[in-house]
C-alpha cells in the first residue's frame, strides 16, 4: 500500500510506502537525488573561518612546489600537475620547437601526441607470435624509437598512418613529421639497424586483413635472414 506525500524540496507529489511513511521519523521524502542533495547540502556551505582554516593546513601539510618553465626558464606556481610552460605563449612556441626537434620532446608536443592504431597494436602482437622478445615505442636510438623492434635481427619497423604522407593537420605539421622520421630513419642506420616501413597511407580504421598481409609480407621478407 502506498500514500501520496510532497516532495520536501520541491513540493511534487510522490508515493512512497505506507510502511516506509511510518518508519521516517523526518517525514521528509525527496522525489529525486537533486532535491535531497539541494537540501541537506545547504547546512554544509563552509564559513569563512573554516576556509581559511583548511587553506592554511593544506599549506602546511602539502606546500607548493615552484615549476621552471622549460620554454623561458621562468619559476612559476601553478596547482596544475605536469604543467610545463609558464603562460599559453610559451606553451605554442615549445611546440612550434618540439615539433620540429623530433623525438622524445616532440612525441610529448599536443599536435603530435597521438596513441598507437589498432592496426599497429595487433601488429605487434602477431609479430610477438614468431619473436617473443619483440619490442615496441622503446626509445634505443638516442632520442628515437621505432613502433616495433626486433634485436635478434636488428629491425626496427615503422607503421607509418596517413599523417606521414598527407597533409592532415597543418602544412607545418606535416613537414615536421617528414623532417622528424629522416632523423629517426638515419639515427637506426646509424645504430646498425635496417629500418622496414610500413605503408598505411589509406587507413580507414582497424582491418585485420591488412595487418595480417603486412605480417606475411615481412616474414617472407626477413626469410633469408632468419634462415
């Protein structure tokens, strides 16, 4: 059995149990979450002495540490965490930098900090089938690294998207992506190791048939060498 009560915020008509009515010492029901948060939130608005209170005990127990902006050298404060640069100025032009720098500071730069394809991932993990101790995105190249490493026989493979032939993001962009793998492409040779690319120029998005095909492609290929 079931009695109409209202809604002790909003004053709607609700139906709520006859055995729960009788239980509820408050008789206050709520139609929903919004309405018993609206209420019970409005006795815990802190005072200002209480703000204060809290703001000098975090300070005491959690000081904040002064950064130094990579771009300026410049020390600034922030509460942001792994923040590098001290405004948005500095920020664009350590990318403009980054960008074209290539390797580890420019795989951290925001234009170029994309994950792995799908197509690439399954990749590595056929190729793991036939060398178990394949590596992958390891930085062994000085600054550079390469989307799959095979040490036994001194391959580093690049599964190369459609950003390293077209122009996708940005004429700039694009001509930093080229500028950055003929150094990663020189540093391998001159690590003495053969570089093996990949074309996935039309990717339109996973295909598993088009990785299997690159998987035979390359073990038909490195034969010779294995062998």
């Amino acid at each position: 059995m079931s009695i109409i009560v209202k809604c002790n915020c909003c004053s709607s008509e609700i139906k709520v149990y006859q055995k729960a009515y009788d239980k509820s010492k408050s008789k206050h029901f709520y139609c929903n979450h919004s309405c018993r948060a609206r209420v019970t939130n409005k006795g815990r608005v802190p005072t200002v002495q209480q703000r204060n209170k809290t703001r000098e005990s975090l300070a005491k127990s959690k000081p904040r540490k002064l950064h130094v902006c990579t771009f300026c050298n410049k020390p600034f404060d922030t509460k942001r965490w792994g923040k590098k640069t001290c405004s948005h100025k500095c920020f664009i032009e350590r990318c403009k930098i980054t960008g074209k720098q290539g390797g580890i500071k420019s795989v951290r730069s925001p234009f170029t900090r994309r994950g792995r394809s799908r197509n690439e991932v399954f990749f590595y993990k056929k190729i793991l089938d036939y060398f178990p101790n394949a590596l992958h995105n390891k930085r062994m190249f000085g600054e550079y690294d390469a989307d799959v490493i095979i040490e036994e026989l001194k391959i580093a493979i690049h599964w190369n998207g459609p950003i390293h032939y077209r122009n996708i993001f940005g004429e700039e962009l694009f001509i930093n992506i080229q500028k950055r793998d003929q150094l990663r492409y020189e540093a391998i040779i001159r690590h003495g190791y053969t570089n093996y690319i990949i074309d996935d120029s039309n990717n339109r998005g996973f295909s598993k048939s088009k990785v299997l095909e690159e998987v035979d492609k390359f073990l038909s290929k490195i034969a010779p060498v294995g062998n």
